[in-house]
C-alpha cells in the first residue's frame, strides 16, 4: 500500500501543496457541509494522486478530506445545492488575507464557473487521505 496523504495549511505557502494535492479532485455537491455551530468546513473528495502519476498510468484516485476550520460564512456560484449527486471538478485552492490578518478569504474554483468561497478568521487547513485506492484510466489533462 502506498504511503496516505496529511497535509495541514496555516499560510498561504502551505495551502499551495495542499492547493497542488487537491487540483483535479471530484467532489459530490452533497459531500460539502459548513457547520456554523463548529465553524467547520469539510468536502469528501476523490483525489487524483499527483504524486503516483508518473508515465502511462495506471492512475489512481483516493478519497481525501478537505476541511477548513475557523470559517466564518460560506458563499456559492454555480454550485448545484439541489443536485447533491452532480459532481464538480476542483480547479484551484487560493488565499486572499484581509486587510487585518490573520483572517481572509479561502476560495475554491471549480471547473465550469463554480466557486465555493470561505470567509475564514485565519487559515487552518487540512488535507487528508482517509479511504482506499482505487485505479482509474485517465489522467486529467488541462490542455485537452
């Protein structure tokens, strides 16, 4: 079995390792959750595994967990609330801080216009592999 994934966020050069892990990662809509009462923003992805993907494949996807802890207010575009089985495609993971640190603005861009945007009070970031491995033939191609 090959070695699992924990990545943890706290700046901006942090959350571009795990912005780098989590590019071209499926999520279901209905595997995104805030909880205000926890301020706690999580996704169940299908990582596509980066590291592994050298040559011809074959390729591999995990399921990883995204979360964001100090969230303040979660925003949405394009996102299919009412289709929790549509699947979206990440993107990119970016910080903007605010004008008074250590808080900001977590933005996930999706492919097809769709953004989940994150009002956080500092960055805490966690990427993490938690279930299994599983082959898949492609590997995503941004020039195609």
């Amino acid at each position: 079995m090959s070695a699992s994934l924990k990545l943890l966020a706290e700046d901006i050069a942090d959350l571009e390792v795990i912005a780098a892990a989590a590019q071209d990662a499926l999520v279901r809509v209905g595997e995104v959750s805030f909880d205000p009462k926890t301020r706690r923003f999580t996704a169940t992805i299908a990582r596509f595994r980066w590291e592994t993907a050298d040559g011809a494949g074959p390729f591999e996807r995990v399921r990883a967990a995204l979360a964001f802890e100090s969230v303040l207010s979660v925003k949405s575009r394009k996102l299919r609330r009412d289709a929790p089985d549509a699947l979206a495609s990440v993107l990119s993971v970016d910080f903007m801080p605010a004008e008074e640190p250590p808080g900001g603005q977590v933005r996930v861009t999706l492919a097809g216009g769709g953004e989940i945007s994150l009002e956080v009070e500092c960055l805490d970031a966690l990427l993490m592999d938690i279930g299994p491995v599983w082959a898949t033939p492609r590997r995503p191609d941004h020039e195609a």
